[in-house]
C-alpha cells in the first residue's frame, strides 16, 4: 500500500490528532490496526513467492538464510531507519504522505527552477499508488482465502467465489462508513501479530540457528553464490517491504512517537519471529515451501487461522481503500482532480469520507484483478513494482529536504541519501524484470492517472490565462460601472478562481441584468500548502469601495470547504451576513478544444473539457444552499 500521502490516507479509521500522553497506548493499538494491516498480512505470501515465484529457488539452507537476512536487513534500513527515523521528521505539520511532503518542500523552495520537477515527481507518486490500491485488496483477501485448500485441498473451486464476495461486501458498506467497525480493527490485528509470533516461536524452538539470519553474511552469500538468481529474487523479497510507505501516511492521524513505538515494540519483532518459523519450518520440511505460512500451524488450527488471516486482509484491504478517498479528495484540493462528489460519513469525524466514483471504479478494477490472475501467485507478480516507484520517489524528495531545507551536513546527507537510493534501486531495477507477468498493470494504471491528474493541472492553468485575456482590473470596473449601474437590495457574492481582476460572472450579471446588489462580495477560495490553516487566517476582507468587498478564504488540502459557514464568521462588510438575503453567482463555461491556439494537444483539451463536464457543480462542492445559486453560462476556447 502506498500513499501518496496520505496518506493520508485513512482519515475515518482513526483519530484526527495525537492525544496527550496518557492516549499513547490508545493511538499504538489503532496504528497496530490501521497502518501495519498491509505489512502485517506480507507474511501471507512474501517467502512463498520467493521460493517458487517467478525466479524459483533451491529450498536449502544457503538460500533460506540468503532470503531471511534479505529481508531481516530490507525491514531494518527500509522501515525502521527511513521511514521510522528520518522520512517521519518530515511532516507537514503533523500530516504525511506524498503530497504533504511535496507540499512541505514546495513551501520551502517556491520559484526555484526544480520545484516543478518536484511536482511532477509527487504527482506520479500518487499515481502509482492507485495501481498499488487495487493490487492490495486482490492479492491480500485472495491469498488469506487460499489457506482453505490447506485446510481441504477440494476447497479449492469456492475460493475465487468466496475472494469475490468477501470483496465485494467491502465495498458495498462504503458508503455506511467504517466507525462502528474501526473501533475493533486494532484488537483483531493485535490478535493476529500475537498469532504470527506464536507461530513463529513454535517452529523457532526445533531450529534456534534460525536466528543466524539476523547476520549480514547470509545475504550476501546468497549473493556471492549466485548474483543473477539473488537480484532477481529481490523482486519476491521486497514483497514483505510493501505497507511500509504508510507508516510515514498516517503519522497525521496517529503520531510518530505512536507509529514508531508500535513498529519497534511489536510489529517488526512479530513479523520477523514468524518470518524465521517459516524459515525453520523450510528447514526441516523443504515442501511446505508450497504454502509456509499456513502449514506452520498444527491441523487443528488451519481453519481459525485462515480465519484470522481472512481478517486481518480485510482490515489491511479497508485501509487501503480509506486511502484512496483521501488521496483523491486531497488532489481535487491542490487541483490535480476536478470536483468530485464526496459523501461525509459521519457528523463526529470531518475526515470520514466516502467519495463513490472512486469506490465502483476501485471495485471494478480489483475484481477484474481477482478474475483475471486468478491466484495469489500470478498476482504477486503485479504486485510491487508501484510501491517500490514510490519509495524511490519518497527518497528523491526526501534528498531535496535534507539538502535544501533542513541542510545537513553534506558528508552525512550524501551518505544517508546514497545508502537508500541504492537499496530502493536495486529493489527497482528487480522489480521491472516482473513487467512481463503482470508489473505491467499498475505501471499502465499509473500512467494513464498520471496522464489525468496532469492533463487537469494543465488545463485550469490554460483556463485561467484565458479568462485573464478578458479580465478587467476592479478598481477600473467600480469606477466605470458600480456608480452608474442600478443597485438592488441584498448581498451578491461571485466566486472568482483569481484574487485580482473581476470574476466573469459579475461581467456577464451587470451586461445581461443591468443590477448590482448593494454588497457585492468578490469571493477566492484559496488552498495552501498546508494539511490545516491556521484557525485565525482563515478570513482575509478588503474593502474596495462603493460597497465591493474581495475576501478571500484561505484552507488547508485535508480540509472541507464550506463557504456559508466561514462567511457567517465575517463581521467587518457591515450589516450581519444573512443567508436568506444572498445571492450566489457562479460562471460555468462551456470549454470548446480549438487547434488554433497554441495549448495542450487536442486529445488532452478534450479530455480536460470532457473532466470539467463531469465534474461535481460548484455549488454542492461548496456546500452553496440549492436555492440561493444563480449560474451564468459562458463559452472558452482552449
């Protein structure tokens, strides 16, 4: 699972904030159940695939040792002293993920000739991560199921059955919202890591040398042996990688001192005990290789494991999902994404959303996965190569941080730098050789999002240039117009994209209405590069005479915009802000893709024009009362 930051990602599974101290082991058992869902069930299948996934390998000591110390050592430099160390220092106050760190730098470096590559970076972050959204759910429930054929090998056809309708359960209760059912994520989750470990352990006592592998030696005997063979099993070992992007996601929601003690305490011990179990189990029976996680356990214990597992991937599924909604929701707040419709799913929680475009088209895509693939297998295989981008990309912002803004040491930021574009590298450069088998899928979903959230960006910024061509200064337009033009009683207010210059819709109100209201409020709302603005900067007023005021609104990218709330706080544009005494006036236009002018190419104008089409209306974005609206239509060539 990865984020973009954001995340992150699971706002309605969690608390909005760190509490005091005395919360610590409350927040530690919801991290437990809300971020290690997606690298807690990697046990289910990650030394599986590296034994007889795409690369197979011999099942004997040298190679069991080799790929435990891989992943002993990837868990240790990846996890704990990235992402746990450095990566959770680098929060936008308080908030993680992609886009926050994008947004933390950009803040930090405005105007420098990298800060666009910086944006395009972060935006294919967020792009690989809705590859990564739907591999999630399909690999984590579809191997959890696949324990049945353990259990009883003629299990075996109701197991796709059983994936698609766990599946399509899940999304189906979207839309009810996940309070009720988060309140007791953490507690199935703790009970599955106390089961890895058991496991583990009970496997560990017949083999103690197994925790040999904590000795670097082994991986790069492994490598030493056979290089070709070793670097192409990274691909399978970075499997028990992938979640880790979401510890650094999800710091808003819990805290790093939180987040950080759950990993060191519990999480990473509990993986690694049952990881080595695994490992003792190969030892002495090399054919359990087909299915180690579950043939660890005693006959007898087969089922209820299943069914813990089946558990904990539906959990670590619904934080993936979470994920998306809040990705999403955050990329329509810095204008990577038109409007889309958002459903709040409580009245407690701002952060519980529900946004049902991205729910069918997350459902659809993973069951087709599901169908398509068919075993968990064939799906690791896809699996992967999306997480590891972002990482890579997670680094890449990571070294401007350290070297722009924070300004290390240049000795010691190099070295920390280099050490983990070196491991996220090879890991990379592993994970490509799986493109042929299913890497593929996420890289083309990644790309056609990449193209979407681009071609969006784009094209409101040629839109607004358009619209500045005929833009008439408001002081000019007070002048020429507000003194001769008849006033009518009432507040009008018209959203204007600009802070300067005059909205379209107030031109187009005064030719074909001939009126002006007595208080015309020139509305912008602005979105900073902040989770959270600051509660007394939220309203900012200038008088600009004749009864013209410009306000703008300021909000942070995690936050709802709500314009009749923030405006009921305004008391310095005279008489009290009255609801029913407001008119609201919004310019909608109508885009027209022309060759003519120089732009995007018209394949992408039509794309963006077909988006802005499509997108949620203003006036419910906006959360405008229905009856208090007025739209005022206008053609734009692009």
């Amino acid at each position: 699972m990865t984020e973009a930051t954001n995340t992150s990602p699971i706002a309605d599974l969690a608390p909005t904030a760190p509490g005091p101290k005395e919360r610590l082991p409350i927040l530690m058992l919801g991290a437990i159940g809300v971020v290690y869902g997606d690298i807690g069930t990697s046990p289910l299948y990650a030394l599986k695939e590296s034994f007889i996934g795409p690369h197979p390998l011999a099942v004997d000591r040298l190679h069991i040792f080799g790929v435990l110390s891989l992943i002993f050592w990837s868990l240790m430099l990846i996890v704990t002293a990235k992402y746990v160390f450095i990566a959770m220092r680098a929060d936008n106050r308080g908030e993680g993920g992609s886009f926050a760190l994008l947004s933390l730098i950009s803040r930090h470096l405005k105007g420098k000739k990298w800060n666009a590559g910086l944006v395009v970076l972060g935006v294919l972050a967020a792009s690989l991560f809705y590859g990564d959204a739907m591999l999630t759910p399909a690999i984590s429930v579809l191997s959890a199921v696949e324990g049945l054929t353990i259990v009883e090998a003629g299990l075996q056809p109701l197991v796709l059955p059983i994936a698609v309708t766990i599946l399509i359960a899940l999304f189906l209760i979207q839309a009810r919202g996940t309070a009720r059912v988060g309140a007791i994520f953490g507690p199935i989750v703790l009970i599955y890591f106390a089961t890895l470990a058991t496991l583990g352990i009970a496997n560990i006592v017949k083999h103690p040398e197994i925790f040999g592998i904590v000795n670097p030696y082994w991986a790069f005997a492994f490598f030493r042996y056979d290089p070709q063979l070793a670097f192409l099993a990274m691909g399978s070992v970075f499997l028990a990688v992938t979640g880790a992007e979401t510890l650094y996601a999800d710091m808003g929601h819990f805290g790093r001192k939180a987040i950080g003690l759950s990993w060191v305490t519990l999480v990473y011990p509990c993986l690694m005990l049952n990881y080595m179990g695994q490992g003792a189990l190969l030892l002495d029976t090399p054919e359990a290789v087909a299915n180690p996680f579950y043939l660890m356990a005693p006959e007898w214990a087969r089922l209820p494991l299943v069914l813990i597992a089946t558990a904990a991937t539906i959990i670590a599924s619904q934080a993936v999902i979470s994920g998306a909604f809040s990705v999403t929701h955050q990329a329509i707040q810095l204008g990577f994404l038109p409007r889309l419709r958002t459903l709040h799913t409580s009245e407690k929680a701002a952060g519980q959303i529900y946004i049902p475009s991205i729910n069918w088209g997350l459902l659809a895509m993973v069951l087709l996965l599901v169908l398509g693939f068919r075993e968990s297998t064939r799906l690791a295989s896809a699996y992967g190569i999306s997480v590891v981008g972002t990482m890579l990309i997670t680094t890449i912002m990571l070294g401007f941080l350290i070297f722009r803004v924070w300004r290390w040491n240049r000795l010691a930021a190099t070295g920390v730098i280099g050490l983990f574009l070196l491991i996220d590298g090879i890991y990379f450069a592993s994970n490509i050789t799986k493109i042929p088998d299913g890497g593929w899928f996420p890289l083309v979903v990644a790309a056609v999002l990449f193209t979407i959230l681009t071609t969006w960006a784009a094209g409101r910024r040629l839109m607004r240039e358009r619209l500045g061509e005929s833009d008439v200064p408001l002081p000019v337009f007070i002048k020429s117009a507000a003194a001769s033009a008849h006033r009518v009683r009432g507040t009008a207010v018209f959203l204007s994209a600009s802070p300067e210059g005059c909205p379209s819709a107030l031109l187009h109100n005064l030719k074909h209405n001939q009126v002006l209201h007595d208080r015309v409020l020139i509305l912008t709302v602005k979105v900073e590069e902040v989770p959270f603005s600051e509660a007394g900067k939220r309203l900012e007023v200038h008088y600009a005479g004749e009864g013209f005021y410009r306000i703008i609104l300021h909000y942070g990218f995690m936050e709802d915009i709500d314009i009749p709330r923030d405006l009921a706080r305004v008391d310095s544009i005279g008489e009290p802000f009255n609801m029913m005494s407001t008119s609201f006036f919004l310019g909608r236009q109508k885009l027209i893709a022309s060759a003519e002018r120089p732009g995007m190419a018209m394949w992408r104008e039509r794309l963006f024009a077909w988006m802005m089409k499509s997108s949620e209306s203003a006036m419910e974005f906006f959360k405008l009362p229905t009856n208090r609206v007025v739209e005022l239509g206008s053609q734009l060539e692009i």
